[in-house]
C-alpha cells in the first residue's frame, strides 16, 4: 500500500511509511550525488503518465543507471539511457564517469547531435543530475522544453525506465564498473546495441484503449514496427536524411565483415560517429 493510502491502524501506517522510507534509502543515495536544486523544481512543468501522448518523433525521455554493483562506496559508471517516446527509438545508452552534471551534459550533446530527427522534448526524474541549473540552461539555450516527473513515480517515466531493465541490465548486467576500460568497453557495447534495437527489434506501441465485453478497458496496440519504420513513417525526415537513414540499414544487410558500422573518415583518419545515422561528415547535419 502506498505511503500515502489510507490505513486502519496508526501503528500500520507508521509501519508502512518506515517500510517505504527504507525501501528509498538505496534511491536516494544514488542520485543525491549531485545537489537538485529545489528552486528549479518550480522551473520544471511536471509531466505525468496519464498526460497526452506525443505524435511525433523528438520528445525523449532519460534516465541514469547506476553500475554500483553492491555497494555504493566510491566512485563507479553510470549509463545515461535516452529514448524517443513516439517511435521508440533507443536515442543512444552513454557510459559516463559518474553522475557530475558536466558529464550528463556531455552525452546529452552527443545524444542530441546523433538523433535523426531534432530533439524538441526532455523529460527526466527528479534527481540531482538532472535538475540543475547547468542542464537545464543547456536545454534552455537549445529551446528544448523541458520537464519532470513526480517524486518516486516510475510510471511517468516508463518508456525509458523498461530500457533501464531491457536493455541496460539486460547487456550490462548487475556488475560493479568502475575503470576507464570499463567504460570504453561499456560505450563500445551500446554502439552495437543501438543498432540492433533501432533497425532490426520490432515492437508494439499502445495507442488506445477499448472496453472487452465484460467492459473492462483493455490496451490497443498497434502493429509491430522497428523504431527504424516509425522514424521513417513519422514524415520528419526530409528525402536526403531518410533516404540516409534507409542505406545505413541497407549497409547491415549487406553480407560482409562482421563490423559493418558505417563510418565518416576525415583526410586525417578521425572517426565522426555522427555519419552512423547519415549525417553530413563535417558535421552540419
């Protein structure tokens, strides 16, 4: 029962606040490593669960999983999971040092100079790492809109929060990592993930509701699709950049080495990832 639930006995509800306070402790700990800013919590519209759904690609919700393994002591990895809430589409996972909003601030540019389609759209929990002044006068200066979700509701930000287990753990696991290596191999990883999850994994997306004959409401869904398919179906993409997007599945097709991440190399051999989504090589999009 909630914290907040009505209870019959005092004795129980003190029971169950302590329960509920005990089971955030390890929460708290995590993402109190950065001071939240409790003035900017009035800078930021609260977004719920139950609020409209978007209908076009660019609004991403975000997240960061702690790699602490069982303890909390000393300095350890963070993954910063972003993902577009129209289509699905796994934005990006980043490895960073840990949770110091210069490094959130990091990967949200690269996130943001990676995606397909602009990011218009920001919406994030309540922790220290990202309410504060530096991130959201990042967004600010790049008029993204942002928001927030309610203390301790998950289910406002459930597209992202299912990547934490799905994707996250699923590949990362529950280990400890806290070494430069680590955190190279863990990046190198999620390149290759992203590409599986957003060209080849098809999934469903609610789209509705309807009333069963005992007039119960049940979910509607609509057809499987990749994030690849809804990106190009959305329209948001103008002929060059998603007939682009369309080679770079075509490239993963194609028989070859087993690396066949496309790649952008400059007269003197330097790498720009952004090319991976069909981006121009010097880097105007």
């Amino acid at each position: 029962m909630s914290q907040f639930g009505q209870m019959p006995d005092r004795r129980a509800h003190v029971a169950d606040v302590v329960g509920d306070e005990a089971r955030h402790i390890r929460h708290r700990a995590i993402e109190q490593d950065g001071r939240a800013l409790s003035g900017r919590h009035a800078d930021c519209r609260v977004r719920k669960a139950g609020d409209e759904h978007e209908r076009s690609p660019g609004f991403v919700e975000a997240d960061l999983v702690a790699h602490c393994g069982p303890t909390l002591v000393g300095e350890f990895v963070r993954t910063l999971t972003v993902t577009d809430v129209f289509t699905g589409w796994m934005a990006e996972n980043i490895a960073i040092r840990n949770s110091a909003h210069r490094w959130v601030i990091e990967a949200m540019t690269q996130i943001e100079r990676r995606l397909p389609f602009p990011l218009v759209g920001l919406d994030t929990d309540n922790g220290g790492e990202f309410i504060n002044h530096a991130l959201i006068g990042w967004a600010g200066d790049l008029v993204i809109y942002f928001t927030r979700a309610r203390p301790y509701k998950s289910n406002d930000n459930v597209h992202v929060e299912q990547k934490n287990g799905d994707v996250v753990r699923r590949h990362a696991f529950h280990y400890r990592y806290d070494t430069v290596t680590e955190l190279r191999l863990l990046n190198e990883l999620y390149e290759l993930v992203r590409f599986r999850l957003n060209l080849f994994t098809a999934t469903k997306k609610a789209v509705g509701w309807r009333q069963n004959k005992h007039g119960k409401n049940t979910r509607v869904y609509d057809t499987q699709k990749t994030p690849f398919q809804r990106v190009i179906e959305s329209g948001v993409l103008d002929g060059q950049h998603a007939s682009a997007l369309t080679e770079v599945l075509r490239a993963h097709h194609s028989p070859g080495p087993a690396d066949r991440r496309p790649r952008c190399r400059g007269g003197d051999g330097a790498e720009d990832r952004r090319a991976d989504w069909g981006l121009d090589c010097d880097g105007t999009g």
